[in-house]
C-alpha cells in the first residue's frame, strides 16, 4: 500500500517528455546576478526573464547593507515574527512601507506567496465572500482557498462580471475583492477606479496585490492606488520585495484595526520564520534608492515603450500590456518551449507561460524589462527573437 503515493507521481511524465525532446525551460542554472546580461554556462546571456525592474537585486548598495546587516545580526531571526523574530530593523522597514504606500501600518511576512496566503486567509470570514479576478496571482487563489469565505471568480477586468457575482451577496455580509495591480503575466493593470467605485457602491472592501507594481507605477514607484490617485480608497496594499527591491519578502498594509488582527491571526505570519536580517537591510535600502533616484523609474518606462513599439512593427502580439510586462502571444505549448529554447541558442533569456498558468489558447512569452536595459539590448533581442519567431512559424 506504501507505493500508492509512489504509483500517482510516477504517472506524470509530461516533465520527462519534454525533456527528451530537448525544450525543457526551467530550473536553469545562471552563474551570476539578475543583471541585463547574465553568465549561463560561462557565456553572456541577455536577460529579459527577470522580475528586478528597477535593476537593484546586484546593487553594490543592497549587498553592502545586506553584509552589514548580517554581521550585526546574524544570518537567521530563528523564529517567527510572533515570539523571537521581531527585530528593530522589521519594525524600521514596516514603518517605511507604510508610509510609502500612505497606510497606517504594515507588517512583513517572509514571502509574497505567504503575505497573500496570510492576509487572504484570514480575511475570508465564514458567511463572508472572496471576489477574484480570473487572471489573479496563484498565490491569490490559494490564500482563497485557505479561508471560510465562499469564493467567486469574474472574468478578468470585467466589471459587468464583477457586479453581477457583486449582486448575489447579502449587503451585510463581508466582502473582499482581490486583485493584481498589475498582472504579471499579461502585464495590464486592473481598473481600480472603476473597482472601487463597485466597492463603495456594494460595500465591498478592495485589496491590491501589488508585487509588480512597486517601483512601477505611481509617484517614485508607489504602486496602483497611488498611480491612480485612490490610496485613501484602497483599503488593503500587499507587495513583494523580489522584484522592484532585489531581495526576499513581502508585506501587507492596511489600517490599524485590520493589521492589529492579521498580526495576531494571519498563520502565514504566525507560524513562519520571519525575513532574515540580511533581506530586511536591502529591502530598506532599495526603498531609499528608489526614492532618490526617479531616472531608474524613467528609464524602466523609456526601455518599455521602446520594446512595445518595436515589437509591434515588427508584428509580434503583445496583447494589451500597459507595463515592462510584455506578453508575445504564441498560442500554442510546444511552439512556446521551441521558442525559449532558440532564444537561448541565441543568447536571449526569456521565460514560457504556458497552462494552467494561462488558458492554452493565451501561451505566451513573457519579455520583461529592468531600469538598466538599454535600448540597443532590446535591439538585439528584438532581432533575435524575430528570427526564431519566424522559424517556428508563429510570425509569418
């Protein structure tokens, strides 16, 4: 009986088949720092997989607060933010946070995936209601899944859908509506005003996963609420500091009476390590960089334009992306896993999406830009990926 286990995971195969056919992308080893070019099997790789918009993650700024963080702290907390875990750096870095995103407090949990698992799970009150978008973060989904509350999905940026599912919920009964700010595979930004106005219409609350709007969007990189002028109508901000602040974390911001709760019920929080010193010293040191240095942010949306107008002239699908974020749409699985394959024949790292991440007929390749990409970097790509476009026959 033992081997049952054994027996289900010994069924998929589908890992191994693409191997044998040589267009397995992922788990590739890079021997250096997310930076526009990377070393991969000792050659120069142009990287345009990364999530480091603001091209900080090898920053000699973070490394030295990081190493400087370390040997006054250690390497570990050893413990949860709940009993041991708490350092006067976390609370340093939560009083900064929660000023950037204009919130009353915030609180750091030791990963994106964990802040939305923590804050979501809690949230969803039994009787209550979770409202998704289709196209929301996995981590999104799962925190739903982890609470009482019924789950109700509309389609992606579709506000008709979302007042429909809106409708059906009993007005005193509590109600969360979650989305990207900006979704990270197709790269469009959610209509918040147009969210909050349903918010405040149904009395629903709104929560913004913002991991890959921070640094992105809004004034100095503030995010989604900020960029469309409705912090104050915003009632929950989460964000991750593996992208835009080139470390490992994430945070979820909010008033007084919501953090006082999810800092003593969020089990995500609770039961896990807290951020180890040396990631709380560069996130705070990314934070102070981003906000001295506005031409890192000029310079992500200079490069961003550029790709989106090259791209479409030379006929590629880019979808609707309104971000660094630049789908090229290849609608079919294995043509998509030839394509990362040529691409890195050809020096151009770039990442597949592929189901269930997206429906099968959305497969696409994700092309994703840095503050320090330069113009003739996206040249290049942009040639080279023409050329395997061509070659598998997705442009003609």
């Amino acid at each position: 009986m033992k081997k049952i286990i054994d027996d289900v995971c010994a069924k998929y195969t589908r890992a191994d088949e693409v191997k044998a056919q040589g267009i397995y992308p992922y788990y590739r080893p890079i021997e250096s720092g997310q930076d526009p070019v990377v070393k991969m099997q000792g050659r120069d790789v142009l990287m345009f997989g990364s999530n480091s918009y603001l091209g900080l993650s090898d920053d000699p700024r973070l490394k030295e607060a990081a190493i400087a963080a370390i040997q006054k702290y250690g390497t570990s907390c050893s413990g949860s933010r709940f009993l041991n875990g708490t350092l006067d750096i976390h609370l340093e870095l939560e009083e900064k946070l929660a000023k950037l995103v204009g919130k009353e407090e915030a609180v750091t949990f030791s990963t994106g995936m964990q802040s939305n698992l923590g804050a979501i799970s809690a949230l969803a009150f039994r009787d209550g209601f979770v409202l998704l978008d289709s196209l929301d973060h996995a981590s999104i989904i799962d925190g739903s899944r982890l609470g009482f509350s019924k789950v109700l999905k509309f389609p992606h940026n579709d506000m008709r859908g979302l007042e429909k599912k809106l409708r059906v919920c009993p007005r005193n009964a509590p109600k969360l509506i979650v989305v990207d700010g900006v979704y990270s595979m197709e790269g469009d930004i959610a209509p918040l005003p147009e969210i909050v106005q349903l918010c405040e219409k149904y009395d629903a609350y709104i929560m913004v996963d913002d991991a890959h709007s921070l640094g992105v969007l809004g004034d100095h990189g503030r995010g989604t609420a900020n960029h469309f002028g409705l912090t104050d109508k915003v009632d929950i901000i989460m964000g991750t500091f593996s992208k835009s602040f080139g470390s490992l974390g994430g945070f979820i911001a909010a008033n007084h009476n919501i953090m006082n709760y999810l800092k003593h019920n969020a089990r995500a929080l609770i039961f896990s390590a807290s951020m180890p010193p040396a990631n709380v010293a560069a996130v705070s040191k990314a934070i102070d960089i981003m906000l001295t240095e506005p031409e890192r942010i000029d310079n992500l949306w200079d490069v961003t334009h550029y790709a989106q107008e090259q791209f479409k002239a030379r006929g590629f699908d880019t979808g609707h992306t309104q971000s660094p974020i630049i789908p090229l749409f290849v609608r079919d699985t294995t043509k998509a896993l030839q394509i990362v394959k040529l691409a890195l024949d050809e020096g151009v790292f770039i990442t597949p999406v592929i189901a269930p991440a997206v429906p099968q007929d959305s497969v696409l390749i994700r092309f994703a830009l840095m503050a320090t990409h330069t113009k003739e970097q996206v040249d290049i790509a942009v040639d080279r990926l023409e050329k395997v476009f061509r070659q598998v026959g997705v442009i003609k």
